[in-house]
C-alpha cells in the first residue's frame, strides 16, 4: 500500500509539473506577441488542415496590419458586437456571462457564449473549438495572462488580426479585400458593420452573405458603433 501511495503521489506531482510547464509556455508566447506579431494561430492550424484534406495546396488568405492600418469603424463595429464592455473589463464580462447561461438555460441548449473578446483572443491563439469544461477552465487562465501581459490596445490588434472571417480568410486586411476589394484603412461604416455581424458564424455568412439576420444585425450595430469605447 505504501507502494502505491508513492507512486500516486509521484504521478499527482508529475501532473502538476506538466500542467505548470504547459502554462509557463503560454505565458512566454503571451510575453513575446506584446510586441511581436504571432505568425498563426491554432485555429488557423487547424482550418489550414481541414482545407489541405480536401486540397494539399490549400493555404490561408491573411495579411497582418497594425492597429493604425485597420478603420476605426471597424474597431467599433467589433467591439459594439463582440464585446460592449471591452475596455473596462478585466477580461470577462459577468454580466454577460449570467445572460448567456439563463438563455442557453430556457433554451435547453448552448445558444449564447458571453465570452469577451479577450476569452476568443485566448481560444484563437491556443485552444481549439470543443466545448467542455476543461477547454473553458484553460481558456479563462489564459484569458487572466493576456490581460495581465497586454494593454487593450495590443489585444483588440491581435484580435482583429486572427480571427476567422470566412473560409480560409482571417484577419482584417483578408476580410476587407475578400468580401469588399479595399484595405482594412479603407473600410467604411456599414461595410464595417456588415463584417463584424459576420464574425459569429463567417464561413456561413461567407457562403451566405445576404441573409435578412445578418442585415438587420448590421444595421443595429450600425446604429450602436458611435458609442462604442475603444483603447
């Protein structure tokens, strides 16, 4: 018995050794992208994997631009629908979180997510698209080091950067001249407006790009841009 008792012990030890390790290499990457831009993501990893099964050629569409490179529009049209409170918050938003959870609740089903633009910072660069309790466990300490490591400024740059906005196309530059044949710069309002409704879902809205939601959806976002609070 004593036996055992050891052994478990050593194995409890080693597993806290490795989950430690596995955090402290999150935490190195998150130091180094406060001022080095990341070169991809995993959840650019795994759609370029999923693409290349269907052809072994395929590559992404993405083109990294600073944050001065991409209209403010834009940025307020993210922040208005992905995230309200972005710029007061230390990465979640409670609120947000109790709504998604009663509705998910009534519905029977996972219908809302709540989660911030920090929490799909965090998914995007590291985790992948499961849901279970685990995954969100990591995602909400990752979440803690991004906000510790990066002001808001360099996240919403990140963020804007990496995220999916189509099939095979990520990040701003990609989205601008994919669905619109201009820069990021060159964005206006409600072609701003348009692309942030997409985020959610992209590569349906992608195929679908003129449904009746994701007009109305636009257009309200439209209307809340100006109040929008960006860092």
């Amino acid at each position: 018995m004593r036996k055992i008792a050891r052994v478990l012990a050593w194995l409890v030890v080693a597993a806290a050794m490795l989950f430690l390790a596995v955090q402290l290499s999150f935490l190195a990457r998150i130091w180094w992208w406060r001022d080095h831009n990341p070169s991809t993501t995993a959840f650019m990893q795994a759609r370029v994997d999923q693409l290349r099964v269907r052809g072994p050629e395929a590559k992404l569409r993405h083109s990294w631009v600073p944050y001065d490179r991409i209209a403010t529009s834009l940025k307020r049209a993210v922040v208005v629908a992905e995230d309200a409170k972005f710029s007061d918050h230390e990465g979640f938003d409670w609120e947000a979180i109790e709504k998604a959870r009663e509705k998910n609740r009534k519905k029977g089903r996972i219908v809302a997510g709540g989660s911030t633009i920090s929490q799909q910072l965090a998914k995007n660069l590291f985790l992948s698209g499961e849901r279970s309790a685990l995954r969100k466990g990591e995602e909400a300490l990752i979440t803690v080091m991004i906000e510790q490591v990066m002001d808001k400024r360099r996240i919403l740059e990140i963020y804007l950067n990496v995220i999916e906005w189509g099939e095979g196309v990520f990040g701003a530059e990609a989205a601008a001249r994919h669905y619109y044949g201009v820069s990021a710069a060159g964005l206006g309002a409600e072609q701003s407006a348009r692309l942030a409704a997409m985020v959610p879902n992209p590569r349906f809205y992608d195929r679908n790009r003129n449904t009746s939601y994701l007009t109305r959806r636009a257009q309200t976002i439209l209307a809340r841009m100006p109040a929008a609070e960006l860092p």
